[in-house]
C-alpha cells in the first residue's frame, strides 16, 4: 500500500481571486452611497461586502488541513473514513441556480454519507480521482 500523506489545505490563489468580488461591492456601495444617494442600498451592500471581508480573511488565514488522504483512510475536516469502511466515492460537479461546486461525496457500507466541497481546496478533481485510485477501485 502506498505510504505517502496528502493534505490539502484551501487555495489561498484561488480565494484571493474570488475575495476581489469585495472590491466590487465596496466600489458599488461608494457609487450608489455618493453618485446616486441611494443611501439604504449603499449601507446593504456595504454590510455585505464587511460580510464577505470577514469570510475570506478566515478562509484566508485557515491553515488548517480540510482533507487527509492517507494509506488508513480518508478525513474530511474532523472525520476520518477508513478504507475498509468506503463503499463508492464520488467527485463531480454539482449545479445548484447560479453557483456550481465542485464536491467529494463518500457513502459508507453502514450508508452513511460524508460530503466535502473541494472547489476552494487546491486540488483538481482529475488529480484527486488519481490519488484515491491509488488505494483501491472506489471512485464511482
């Protein structure tokens, strides 16, 4: 069985790309707040965009490991998953309105289901189907 540990924190590339979405709100909320003294939007947006600041700063400085992947098993933030207790994985695409994620779903043999969305985890789905093939046939 293979030996080596992965770890995979959050992408701090990709959350500060998605953290410019903050600039825009505040730039919004400047322009409705002076230009169009639309004071009431201008305050909703700005609680927004704090909202949002504050999100992406925990994301941010997060040095924890959101998944472990390991010749025992599989953790998920706090929930370790042994191999012999894994019936299917599953890593897709899920479309929900708008938003899109990519997500990792694994169903136990006892049917529970732990799902973990990695789309700001700094691994690809292609690279993650790899590394789980590598510890047996449970990518579904």
């Amino acid at each position: 069985m293979i030996q080596k540990e992965y770890n995979f924190k959050y992408s701090k590339s990709l959350l500060g790309f998605e953290s410019l979405t903050v600039l825009i709100t505040f730039g919004l909320a400047a322009y409705l707040f002076f230009e169009k003294e639309s004071k009431i939007f201008a305050i909703i947006l700005l609680l927004v965009g704090i909202s949002n600041v504050i999100y992406y700063l925990s994301r941010i400085t997060n040095e924890k490991i959101q998944m472990k992947i390991n010749a025992t098993g599989i953790t998920l933030k706090n929930k370790f998953i042994a191999w012999n207790k894994i019936d299917e994985i599953q890593i897709e695409k899920i479309y929900s309105g708008n938003v899109s994620g990519d997500f990792i779903t694994i169903r136990t043999k006892s049917d529970k289901q732990y799902d973990l969305e990695i789309s700001e985890i700094d691994v690809t789905n292609k690279k993650l189907k790899k590394i789980i093939s590598n510890y047996g046939n449970f990518i579904k």
